[in-house]
C-alpha cells in the first residue's frame, strides 16, 4: 500500500527505531513511547544496550509493555526494567517482570490515555494489540507484527494460526479509521485498509496454495516453490512458516 500523507505521529506517541534492520525486522524494531514526562515504553526491541538507554531517557518509565515475545520486541526487556526499574507487562507469563499479565479487553488508564487491551492472536499465540486513546479522542493503534508498515507479516506456524489471524485482521479492520503504528517499518494505514489488505493478502495466498496442492504439490516445501517462488532467499524459511499454517488451515477446514 501507498502511505498516506496525511497520516501521523499522535503528539504522545514517540517512535524510536532499533539498529536491526534486516528482511525480517525492516528498517528496524520499532519501540513506541507513549507520554511526556512519564511513559511507558512499547516493545523495548532487542538487547541494545545504547537503545536501551536513549528509551531510558525518553521520560521516567513506569511501565514496559511487550506486544508479542518474539526476540527482536522482547530481549531487551529485562534490561530496560534494570535501568528504570519499570515492570514489563505481556500476555505471555514467561515475559513477566515483577507485573501481572495482560487480559483481554483490560482497560488501562495512563495520565490522559486510555488504552484497551487486545489480544489478537495469529502472528504468534502471545500476541496483543493496543488502542490508545487521549482526551481529545485522538486515537491509534499499536500493532506489533500483527500489522506491519511495509509488506505482509509471517503467520509463525505452529504458534501462529491462519484461523486466529483471520479473526483478529476481521476484529482489526472493524476499528476504522485508527491510524495503525506498526512494529516495523512506516506509518502506512488505518486499521480498515491495512487489515482489509491483508485479508485481501491472505485470500489469494489460501487460492494459490488451495491451487498448488490441488495440482499435486503435497509437502509444505513443494507447496513454497510453487506458490512463493518469487521470495528472496532471506526470507524463505519465514514464508516456509506461513505456507505451513496455511496447509493446516485448509487440512482442518476439510475436516470440518
């Protein structure tokens, strides 16, 4: 999708990006803070000791928040509860730091924001959303690797389930016009053309794949060669993931 210009930044919300750019992590993980003088910081990214310290000084940190578990969101976590002293809170209970876990639905109060709490399965089991809210109405979404800024994000088979995917990208899109700010890469969309894209996306995945193993292709390898063989070698055994969630979710809609 082509960014819109006239999406941006809320005034509370600073993005500070990672140096681990690579095919997977885009320009880099992006670790949100959310505030002005006290904040709390969203996917603390990976063991950087030098961002660790630039989020340490964004403001005092009260909390930390993990949207997913996945290392390049989560390792430094442990690190920046040292330099602040802030909990970190997840969905997941091996990511806990001296807080409780996320709930689905939790409503949450920070200063002037209000922020509910998602669980939005499918990337990975673990995974959680937030949509944030200030005084003003002003509102975003805060997506992790549910809903990338640039490209289509891996469906982690077997942690990450295509059926729980298509719920949440459904639940998404049924937000509207909430500017998404993904975990990698560009402010690029709402949560109704980003989700509605990567429907879309999905579709025609699950057309090709459906295609691919009707014409004689049964092993998640061949399935890759025949329907993602346009995709560069670096991210090949990500899409290897995603083709095996894809298999499964047509093996149990058959059993259905």
């Amino acid at each position: 999708m082509t960014p819109d210009s006239d999406l941006a930044v809320p005034s509370w919300a600073q993005v500070v990006t990672a140096d681990n750019s690579g095919p997977m992590t885009l320009d880099g993980t992006n670790s949100w803070v959310l505030g002005s003088s006290q904040v709390v910081v969203v996917d603390p990214g990976p063991f950087d000791e030098s961002h660790l310290l630039d989020l340490a000084m964004r403001g005092e940190v009260q909390q930390i928040w993990l949207t997913h578990g996945h290392a390049d969101h989560r390792a430094g976590a442990q690190r920046l509860h040292e330099l602040t002293g802030a909990p970190v809170r997840a969905w997941s209970q091996q990511w806990l730091h001296h807080a409780e876990r996320f709930e689905a639905d939790e409503a949450l109060a920070f200063g002037d924001l209000s922020i509910k709490v998602l669980h939005t399965p499918g990337h990975t089991d673990d995974s959680v959303s937030f949509v944030v809210t200030d005084s003003d109405g002003q509102a975003a979404l805060l997506t992790g690797d549910t809903i990338l800024g640039r490209g289509t994000s891996v469906i982690a088979h077997p942690e990450g389930r295509l059926a729980d995917y298509l719920r949440t990208l459904t639940r998404l899109r049924e937000l509207g016009d909430v500017v998404v700010l993904p975990g990698h890469g560009p402010i690029s969309g709402t949560a109704i053309q980003q989700a509605s894209h990567y429907l879309a996306h999905r579709r025609e995945r699950l057309d090709e794949v459906r295609a691919a193993m009707a014409g004689g292709a049964s092993s998640a390898h061949e399935v890759l060669e025949s329907v993602y063989s346009e995709v560069p070698t670096d991210v090949r055994e990500a899409a290897l993931l995603s083709v095996k969630a894809q298999m499964q979710y047509l093996q149990e809609l058959d059993r259905s």
